[in-house]
C-alpha cells in the first residue's frame, strides 16, 4: 500500500513537472517572469520589472498607475490577494520577445499566482486596472476554480470591464442603463472560444460587461458575487 502511494506521489510529481516544462517552453513570459534579467528586465519594486531602455520618469509613472489600478480594485475586491509579477516592455522588440503577439496587455494566471505582460501601449489606466483585476479574480477562485471555470469566461471579462470602467464597452448612467450593446443569448465561457470571438468582435466586451450589469441587479451586486464564490458555487 505505502509503495503504490510512493508511486502514485512519484507519478503525480513527474506529471506535474512535466507540465511545468510545457509551460515554460510555449510561453516566454513566464521564463522572463522566472528570469526577468534573461529578458533584459530591471526590478522597479517586488512585483514590477521593466525593460531597461524605459525611462526613470516613465518606470515611476508607471509604478504609480499600478497602485492606483491597485486601490481602485480593492475598493470593490477588499485587500489583495494576488501575488504578481509584471513585465512592462518599453519597445515592441521587448514584447515580442516575452511572446507577445499584437495584444495591450496580458495576464496569466494559476489561482493567486499571475504573471502580466505589458505592452508598451498597454501601459494605461484602463488596461493596467483590466489585467489586475483578473489577477485578484482567480486569486479568489484559487485554482481549482479556475480550472474548472467555475466562472465563464465571458464574466471574467466582463468583471474585468466593470472594475476598469472602459469607456469603450461602458456608457455613463447606472446599472443596465450603461449597456452599449445588448448581449448575445449565449457569450463564451472558455479562453479558447472567448479568443476566437473577441478576435472577430471587440464589441463582445461590451456585451460581457452589460451581462453582468444585469446579473449583479438582481444577484445582490459585488456582495453576491463573491459571497457566491466564498461558497464555492458555480456563477452565473
């Protein structure tokens, strides 16, 4: 019995190994967050390292567009809870080299732990606060939840829209009335599908954070939604 546990350990242990490698060889940004000196990446504090070529005026900007997208999320998430590394690019030669391929701004994550790449022009308010909160998202998940999608991917998004308030998928006024775009009956709910659509319509963004302007009316707003998650319950 103890022997087939050892071996069940042993399996459990390389499989996991392995997919550590995987992970490692398909995506550079994680090599850089492992190594950010590898990448020519300078530490500004504990969780932001930035290209070298950038600027000191231009790292201390950034360092404090990062404690504000910071202060914003836990106004409505509560204290932090995601350990991040962030790699901020000062020329696209750097961002292409973490793996970067066209996008502002990306975030990957495994529960509390994130890695978010930034493009030099995704250096803004709005995105910078977009990225991090989906960090502070699957840290509540944690990554059992994650994995298992426990919340689509579209609400991800659209979570993510909300807290960043972005003029682009957001008009003024309150609740429903700040829709643009009404939300197709059915949005995706994997990474995969979510890639595939958003790559064809931006305006599904619009449509994720209008779905859930209109969950959040009538599930109890934030309160709702993370007491759902305390629970371990499957959203919406």
């Amino acid at each position: 019995m103890i022997r087939a546990f050892r071996k069940a350990i042993l399996a459990l242990t390389l499989g996991a190994g392995l997919g550590a490698l995987a992970l490692f060889a398909f995506f550079p940004v994680l090599r850089g967050a492992t190594c950010p000196g590898c990448y020519g990446l300078e530490p500004v504090s504990r969780a932001l390292f930035v290209e070298a070529e950038m600027p000191p005026p231009a790292r201390a900007a950034l360092a404090a567009e990062i404690a504000a997208a910071r202060g914003r999320i836990a106004q409505l998430f509560g204290p932090a809870q995601a350990h991040l590394r962030i790699l901020a690019c000062e020329t696209e030669a750097c961002d292409r080299q973490l793996g970067g391929r066209g996008a502002a701004a990306v975030t990957y994550s495994l529960g509390s732990l994130s890695v978010v790449r930034l493009a030099p022009r995704g250096r803004t308010p709005t995105i910078l606060t977009h990225e991090l909160t989906h960090t502070e998202t699957h840290a509540r998940l944690g990554l059992g939840g994650q994995l298992s999608h426990r919340i689509p991917t579209w609400m991800d998004e659209g979570i993510a829209v909300l807290v960043s308030d972005d003029p682009r998928y957001l008009g003024p006024g309150t609740g429903g009335a700040r829709c643009l775009k009404k939300p197709r009956e059915s949005l995706p709910a994997t990474p995969r599908r979510w890639g595939r659509a958003a790559a064809q319509d931006r305006d599904i963004y619009a449509e994720a954070g209008c779905a859930v302007l209109l969950w959040m009316a009538e599930n109890g707003g934030w309160a709702g939604l993370w007491a759902r998650v305390a629970a371990g319950r499957p959203l919406p």
